[in-house]
C-alpha cells in the first residue's frame, strides 16, 4: 500500500537550505584555514559559493554566526578524520598511536588546505581577548587535550605505561609534536617533519614503559 500524501513544502525549502548551509561552510573552512576566520565575509564567500551574499546572511545572521559555524563544522570533520578511524584500536597506548597516525594523515593530506584548522585558529587567536568564537577554539582544544590525556590514563591503568607517567604531560608533548610536523611542513614543504614527530613521540612513549612493538 503506497501513500500518496506528499511532504509539506517547508520540508523541502528546509533541505535546500541545510544543502545550502553545508555548500557554504565547505567552501569557508577551507578559505579560514589560510585566510583566519577574521578573513571570512559573506560577500567573499558570495563569489565562490551557490548562495549569494544576502542568502549567506539569512543562514548565518551575523559575521560571527558564521565563524561560530565554520569551527564547529571543523571540529566535525576532525572527529571524522581523526577520532573515529582511531576507535577500532583498542584504548590505551594503541588507541593514542592510532590517534597519531590519523592525525598525522588528516595533516600531511592537506583536508583543510592550510593543514590542521585549529592550529591556524590558535595562531591567529591566541593574543585576543575572550568572546565567543576564540572560547570556541579554547572549547575544542581542551577537548582534544582531554582525549589525549584520557587514552593515556587508560594505557596507565591497564599497566601499558609506567604509573607514574603523567596524562596531561604525555598529552601535551604528542599534541606539540604533531603541531610542530603540521606547521614545518606548512612553512617549509617538507614532508620529513612528520617522521621525525612519529620518531619522538615514540620516544616518549617508550620511555614511559609502551611497548615499542605497538608503536609501528
């Protein structure tokens, strides 16, 4: 039995206007990451998205809505890129290796074509006084500093790191060698600097008693 009751024409005025919304913010993340959020207008955006710069407005409503937007639309595709593929590992020392790996691929591939977007955002933030769109950077990184150091605790309480191995120094030693790879790479085109992050993470995590063989 078939329904010939069809959809109420707001449905689809909303569909086109989330596909109108993903269309923008696909564009102006990847404009933020070289140009900083500050960068962001709607009328630049006006000329490469299919929405014109009134209808950016209407989606936004100010040019802060729109920053808002584009971080959180960055940290969804950070999730996808880099926490989920490294769930299949198993929590502890894997799990934060996986992070590495991923993290490291997310960079080197250039999915934000300035490299990671919230190293950019940080850069370009750091000096600012607090509102909403730099506590919004704040908010994600110290989720990400959180992650890290949780996998750590794990790898602790599972005897795969040495008890005395200190989550949120790990933590900040793995995300200030990546951030350096993603940055030396940026400046200086060499792809290297990823090995040398991957040889002194390792390091450190040895020292800390991990396996070298789960480091591979």
């Amino acid at each position: 039995m078939t329904s010939n009751v069809e959809a109420p024409p707001t449905d689809g005025r909303r569909a086109r206007g989330d596909r109108s919304r993903r269309a923008v913010l696909d564009h102006a993340v990847q404009v933020a990451s070289v140009e900083g959020l500050g960068g962001l207008t709607f009328g630049s955006l006006a000329t490469a998205a299919p929405v014109n710069k009134s209808g950016i407005a209407g989606l936004f409503g100010s040019k802060e809505g729109l920053q808002l937007a584009v971080i959180d639309h960055a940290r969804t595709t950070f999730v996808e890129e880099v926490i989920a593929p490294a769930r299949a590992a198993e929590a502890g020392v894997a799990r934060l290796w996986a992070l590495v790996e991923a993290w490291t691929a997310y960079s080197r591939s250039r999915v934000f074509t300035g490299g990671c977007f919230f190293r950019a955002a940080e850069v370009e933030l750091d000096g600012r006084e607090a509102g909403p769109v730099r506590d919004a950077v704040v908010a994600v990184q110290a989720q990400w500093d959180g992650y890290l150091s949780h996998q750590v605790e794990r790898a602790v309480d599972a005897g795969q790191l040495v008890p005395d191995a200190e989550p949120a120094q790990v933590a900040f030693e793995i995300d200030a060698l990546l951030g350096a790879a993603n940055d030396r790479s940026l400046l200086l085109g060499d792809d290297g600097v990823y090995l040398r992050a991957h040889r002194a993470i390792r390091a450190t995590l040895v020292a800390r008693g991990a396996d070298p063989a789960v480091l591979s």
